[in-house]
C-alpha cells in the first residue's frame, strides 16, 4: 500500500482501483481492509509490514504520513522489534529519531 501512496495522496477507493489493477483482476481487495489499514497508518500505528522489498520512497512515503498525521511511531517491523530490524539503519536515514524500544519520525510542528 504505501508503495501506491508514495506518488501522491490517494483515497481508499483509489487505491483499491489501483491495487486490483495491479493485480490483473485476479484478487478483489476488500474495501474495508483498505479503510482499517489507511486508519491504522493516519493514526500513527506502531507495526510495519513489509513484503521484503522496502525501497527509499516507501521510507518517504512513510515521512509523508507522519508529516499529515503529526508523528508516526513504529515499534516492529514485520514482527521484530523495530531495533532487531535490518530496516532500523534506513528509517533512521529517512528520517526517523530513535527512542528506547521505537522509532518516531514527526511532522511539521505548527
């Protein structure tokens, strides 16, 4: 999902368009997984799963939503402590501050 948000900001509906079409049609997305995912992302959810090939414009894309949501937090990536993660030295790159257990990358403060 957040390779199809680094472009530009879409609404869910867009991107399940864009993620069925991806796909070929072989797979319907279900409206709602979108909605819970976009939320939990907005909301600055701690878990990060990746499909193994995190690129540098997902990091920022990631930047992006802290940037709209004020701070955005991750504590594991895909089930690991985010500081056991080998993506822990390229969120830092991207942006991130480390804290004791999470990296938090914030927004533009007011």
């Amino acid at each position: 999902m957040l390779g199809l948000l680094k472009g530009e900001p879409l609404h869910g509906y867009e991107v399940k368009n864009r993620f069925e079409a991806m796909l070929g049609g072989t797979w319907e997305v279900n409206i709602g997984q979108i909605y819970t995912t976009l939320q939990r992302l907005e909301r600055g959810g701690r878990s990060l799963l990746t499909s193994g090939g995190v690129q540098p414009a997902h990091l920022q894309a990631l930047i992006a939503i802290a940037t709209k949501a004020g701070r955005l937090e991750v504590q594991k990536v895909d089930g690991v402590p985010v500081m056991d993660s080998p993506l822990k030295a390229a969120l830092r790159e991207a942006g991130f501050s480390q804290t004791h257990r999470s990296l938090i990358a914030y927004g533009a403060r007011g």
